[in-house]
C-alpha cells in the first residue's frame, strides 16, 4: 500500500500542515470539516499544496519527521515548488 507525505496550506494565513496518510484526500476533508478544536481547524479551509508518494508507512513517518524537523516555512515552500526534493533529505 502506498503512503504519502502532504502537506497542507492554508488559504487564510500563510501556514502550513505537514502530514501522512495513504489517502491524503481523506485527510483534506477531515481537516476541513472535523469539530475538534485543533491547529487545523483554526486556520480552515485547507489545500493539499504538497503530495509525494512513498512505499511505506515507516517512509511516510520518516518523511514527516524530516519535514517537521525543518521548523522553516521557506524549506516547506521550496518544497512545494518542487525547487528541492524530498528524497535528497531522507
């Protein structure tokens, strides 16, 4: 099955979500749509600006903790711009 790093971009402030599923539509509308007061329910509605498909679960995490790891929006947009690729950094 595969699993996909996303990350998602919220289209009222300049923020992002970094993520993996292996259904990253699912997790769109569940992110724009649950109740639960989270990050992402304050910063609705969401794109999935960012989708790289990985193997693995065990990939996926090792690719979010990567990105997360960054703590920097201007790698997550050179990202997304497809100006770096993900596989270089894991």
């Amino acid at each position: 099955m595969k699993y996909y790093l996303y990350i998602l971009q919220s289209k009222v402030k300049e923020t992002y979500y970094v993520g993996m599923s292996n259904d990253p539509d699912r997790r769109l509308h569940f992110h724009n749509t649950d109740n639960r007061k989270a990050h992402t329910s304050r910063y609705r509605p969401w794109k999935i600006a960012y989708s790289h498909p990985l193997e693995s679960k065990k990939e996926a995490i090792a690719a979010e903790s990567k990105v997360k790891s960054w703590k920097s929006k201007k790698m997550i947009r050179l990202l997304i711009e497809d100006v770096i690729n993900i596989e270089d950094y894991l």
